[in-house]
C-alpha cells in the first residue's frame, strides 16, 4: 500500500476515533464520564513515560513527581487568582524548569541508579509539599476553586481537556518517533556509548527527553487537580503511581507509538472489572493478572499480536511430507 494512502488512512481512523470520544463525552452519565478521564489521564501519563522509559530506555520512577508538582503548581496559581488556562501554561512552565534542573543531575546516572534516584525524588517531593503550611497547605491539603457550572458541565469539560491533553500526547510521540530525535533516543537506549561516538549530544537528547515528558505530565497534573478541587500530598505524589504508568506502557509494548494507548486501556479496564467484582480482594487479583501477563507477554500486547504473528498463528497446517 502507498504510503501517503496509509497515512490518510490513519489519519481518517484518528478522526473517527477522536469524534466518537467527543460524542461519547456529551452522552455519558457521571460515573462515564469519571471513568472516561481516568482513561485519558492514564493514557496521557503512559505517552510521557514512554518518551524517557521506551525511547530512551531509561527506567523513569518519578511521574508522581511530575504530576505533583503540576496538581501544586497549577492548584497554587488558581488560588492566587491566576485563570484556569494560564495556570496549567503556569504547571507546564514549572514541569519543565523542573524538569532541566532534575535532568542535569539524574541524567548522569544509568540503569538502577536512575531508576532510584526518580524514587528518592518522589518522596522527597512529597516531604516538602507536607511541610511547606504556608504554600502548599501541609498534611491538611490545598482546596481550588471550583469551576463554574453544572457537576455535568464540569465532568464534560475536564473529560475533553484531558481527552484533548491525550490526542496531543499521541501527536507528540508520533512526531518523536519519526524526528531525528526519535532516531538519538533509540540509539541511546542501545548503546549510549557508540551513539556519543556516532555523533549524538546524548546528554542534550537525554534532558530534551525528560524535559518533554515532564511537561507533559505537569500538565495532567495540572487538570487533575482543577478537576477533583482538592490535593494533598499523599494523593498528589503517589508512588504507587510511578509503578503503574511503566506498568503499563510495558502491558502495551514499550518504545512505540500505540503501545502505551493499548496498555492503558487493558489495564484500566482491568482494574475498574476487578474493582466491580472482586472489592475486597481486588489490589492481588490486579497484581497477579498483571505479573502474569508480563510474564507470558513479555515484549507487550502490541509485538505479540502483531499482523505477522497473527497470520502465523491461524495459518492451515502444511499438508504431510510439506514443510
């Protein structure tokens, strides 16, 4: 097939999809619509991940400390007056100055030393928005103001802005993984050293990476926080978080476009079944379903139900004294 028919095609199938989201959106009741931007938010966070986890190939564990950081960032401008929209462009601002001061540091470190330093961060995030009474509002949390409107108005309205947050995110990880820099963050996952020799800045590439991911996570933040209208710091910097989103992104297939879509949305249904059936059991019943697909599906929905291993698995036998 042509490759400008195979990009029109896709680009026709994103339209569809896009305009059933939004259709599904005004139709919706309010446990949908919930469950709807828990879907985008978890889709969004697995896009920005898998630009520092998949691309580059670096075991990130601090996405709770991006999407804290957003929720305060955003939440603090809104309760100084700043408007909703200028307080997110305010979150992203602070995800990404955050994210160059973090990323001059950590990013010196490799494999399980980084992995342990994006946890030590969390944590350390989550002691300073706990402490900090006068800016954060402590261990008691920090209330936002709510917006105007009906519940169903407002459920509509961050639904479509996380939704929108999302098709942003794709477009993103669709543009990096066609750039030239798409091309230095999967040389860097495999091999820094000979990708430092072949010619690319792989210190640049790496805080670019980190830096991208981190705004994009700041700004789910950011909407999280103006959506539920009240934040804390065991919410807001929940590492069981940092361990879902890579969870996740290697349920769909690290290190590819639809890969993290894919995971997202195996697993949030996942949870929210197991949640509906299994209340009193449903954190191990999730565990072992997730352990257990990992285990058997290693490289991730998406490479294991590839079209070519489709074709290969329901392909009729060879007649006898064949193959």
């Amino acid at each position: 097939m042509p490759r400008r028919t195979t990009e029109l095609l896709r680009g026709g199938a994103l339209i569809v999809v896009a305009t059933a989201v939004v259709l599904f959106g005004f139709g919706a009741n309010n446990y949908q619509l919930q469950a709807g931007t828990t879907l985008a938010m978890a889709v969004v966070l697995c896009l920005a991940w898998n630009i520092v986890g998949g691309y580059m190939g670096y075991p990130s564990f601090g996405t709770a400390a991006f999407f804290g950081l957003g929720a305060y960032a955003g939440g603090i401008a809104q309760t100084y007056g700043l408007p909703m929209g200028l307080a997110w462009a305010a979150a992203a601002l602070v995800g990404a100055v955050f994210a160059i001061v973090l990323g001059a540091i950590l990013l010196r470190l490799r494999g399980h030393y980084f992995a342990i330093g994006t946890i030590a961060v969390v944590e350390v995030m989550r002691e300073i928005a706990n402490n900090w009474d006068a800016l954060t509002g402590g261990a008691i949390g920090l209330s936002l103001p709510i917006l105007a409107g009906s519940p169903r108005f407002a459920g509509i309205f961050f639904y479509l802005a996380m939704w929108a947050l999302a098709l942003l995110a794709l477009l993103l990880t669709v543009a990096v993984a066609r750039s030239k820099f798409g091309f230095g963050l999967r040389c860097i996952r495999q091999n820094e050293d000979a990708a430092s020799m072949v010619g690319v800045d792989v210190f640049k590439f790496k805080v670019a990476a980190f830096v991208t991911s981190g705004i994009v996570i700041a700004l789910a933040g950011a909407i999280y926080a103006s959506m539920v209208g009240f934040i804390e710091p065991k919410d807001a910097f929940n590492i069981l978080l940092s361990i879902e989103v890579p969870v996740m992104v290697m349920l769909g297939a690290a290190g590819t476009v639809l890969g993290p879509v894919i995971g997202a949305i195996v697993y949030v249904v996942l949870r929210e079944l197991v949640w509906v059936n299994f209340i009193n059991f449903h954190s191990a019943i999730l565990g072992v379903i997730i352990v257990a697909v990992i285990y058997f599906i290693p490289k991730g929905l998406l490479r294991e139900f590839s079209l070519t291993r489709w074709r290969k698995w329901t392909a009729p036998p060879a007649p006898a004294g064949q193959g």
